[in-house]
C-alpha cells in the first residue's frame, strides 16, 4: 500500500492560511498541463505529510475559470499524493446553512463550460463519479466536525457555475429548486480530474452569505453586506482549517476499502490499450503507467 500522502487545496483565504501556519518547503513541479497555481508546499502536520496548493495562487491572481486545476492534480499525483482533503468559499442556498457554518459535501451538479474537464484528451476514459466525494474521507471529516463547536452539516449539494460573475438571482433560485444546497465556482472540475487520478477527494464548503435568492436587510448598504461577508470567510476560513488540522493525522487510518477511489480507471479505459500512442502513456504516466505499458 502506498505511503499516505494528504494533498491539501485551499481557496479564497483557506489556502493562505493552510500554507501559512504549514511553514512549508516548496517545490516546483512540471506537468504536461503547466504550472500548478504555485509551487506546490511540502510540510507535516501532526506527524503526518501534506503538499499544500492554494487554488487561486500567490495574492489570488486566478479567477475561477483560470486555475490551473489540470496540473494542480496532476502535481499532487506526480508527488504521491493518496488524499485530497479541499476547501472552498461559497453561498449558502438553503435558510438552515448559515453563514459561518461547515458543508462536508456529498453531491455536486457541474454547470461549467470550462475546458480541461479530463487528463485525456486523447483516448475514451469514463471513471464513475456517482458519488464524487470519498465517502472514507468524507466519513472522517464528519467525525472530526462532531467534535467542533462549528455546525457541521454532514451532507450537501454543491452547484459549480462558471462565474466570474456570481448568480443571477433567477439562477439562484433555479438552483434551489434543483436542491442544491450551496453554490460555488471551484470544486469543477477539480473533484472529477481527482477520480481521474486515482485520489481520494473531499470537500469542506464554507458558507460566506446566502447567493442572492434571500433579499437582505431593508437598508442595509453595500459596504456592511460586504464586511459581513469578509468577517464570515474569516470566521469559516479559522473553523474549516482546524476541521482539516484535526483531519490530516488520521487520513492514514480512515483509508481502507469500500471507496474505490484508488482504482478508478481499472475498468474505465474504454480505448483498446494497444492503440493508445507511447508518448501518451509516457506524458500520463502518473495515471496511465499502472494499466498500460509504453
């Protein structure tokens, strides 16, 4: 069994702060899809390693649409990444999430037109994604988060839009009658090209305001909805690292059979193996080097 190695992908504020109090090394990594958003941050916590990527890069220069997630994955697969445990910022969809709140996800509806959804752009994979989270780290995030004086809610449906732009609030409220739960812009395709690669992934959603279905306060102006948003992504940001802190020492002993994850592609290569050109193998080898031969 491969040593456990916990890739940990922060977002606005979460990565930051992950890397901060990591105190980490960096080290560069190429990939066939670029440069992840930064030099990815080798660091232990509790004992236990982790390489640290904030998603959106050095003083958040990436939009949603532009993170390199391709070769952010493709980074932590070429390290020996076993376990993603992700974080994000979104909006709330439903009254009983409020802001300050923790969302350890279940589901997600993809909405993004975004390229780059898959590693193979040159032969036929369809891994499953029913479940797109591991329902081994998920079951482990819920543990720990019943311990926390923060509300856990130990399931929800995530819906990824494009953005940058964020709802209209007729898409809002399409979004609640889908029943979705929150809303955001960067678990796609992130959660799928970790399947791709064999990872086990989950994420802890951070609920900063609730979208733009729920009308606000009469009177209140733009700068105090702001503020109460930022003071919210830093209230959620402190909570979502100590759930992932308290998380991180025991991946080793949460990992075991039942999710899958690790075998993703062992029945999902639909091209006849001996037609997948060399050099693809060698350029994925990370992915493809444990079912086909050069």
């Amino acid at each position: 069994m491969a040593e456990t190695l916990v890739g940990l992908i922060g977002g606005t504020g979460l990565g930051e702060a992950l890397a901060e109090e990591a105190g980490a090394e960096t080290v560069e990594v190429e990939t066939p899809f670029g440069p992840p958003s930064e030099p990815i941050r080798m660091t232990e916590i509790a004992g236990q390693r982790v390489a640290v990527v904030a998603r959106h890069g050095q003083g958040h220069g990436l939009s949603p649409s532009r993170v390199p997630y391709r070769a952010n994955v493709f980074a932590m697969k070429t390290l020996g990444v076993t376990h993603i445990l992700a974080s994000t910022a979104c909006g709330s969809l439903r009254d009983t999430i409020t802001p300050r709140d923790l969302v350890v996800c279940d589901q997600v509806i993809d909405r993004t037109v975004r390229p780059g959804k898959t590693f193979f752009d040159d032969l036929a994979v369809h891994v499953p994604f029913a479940d797109p989270f591991c329902p081994n780290l998920r079951g482990l995030l819920i543990e720990c988060g019943m311990e926390m004086e923060t509300t856990v809610h130990t399931r929800g449906t995530y819906v990824c839009m494009e953005g940058p732009q964020f709802s209209t609030r007729a898409e809002s409220l399409l979004h609640r009658q889908w029943g979705a739960d929150l809303v955001g812009m960067t678990c796609m395709p992130e959660a799928k090209l970790a399947r791709e690669a064999e990872i086990c992934y989950a994420l802890v959603a951070v609920p900063t305001d609730y979208d733009c279905w729920k009308p606000h306060e009469p009177g209140e102006s733009p700068d105090a909805i702001l503020e109460s948003i930022l003071a919210n992504l830093q209230t959620g940001t402190d909570a979502a690292n100590a759930l992932i802190n308290a998380a991180v020492p025991r991946v080793a002993e949460a990992a075991g059979p039942g999710c899958g994850c690790g075998s993703a592609l062992k029945r999902a290569i639909w091209t006849e193996k001996a037609n997948i050109p060399a050099e693809t193998v060698e350029r994925l080898k990370p992915l493809l080097g444990k079912y086909v031969s050069g």
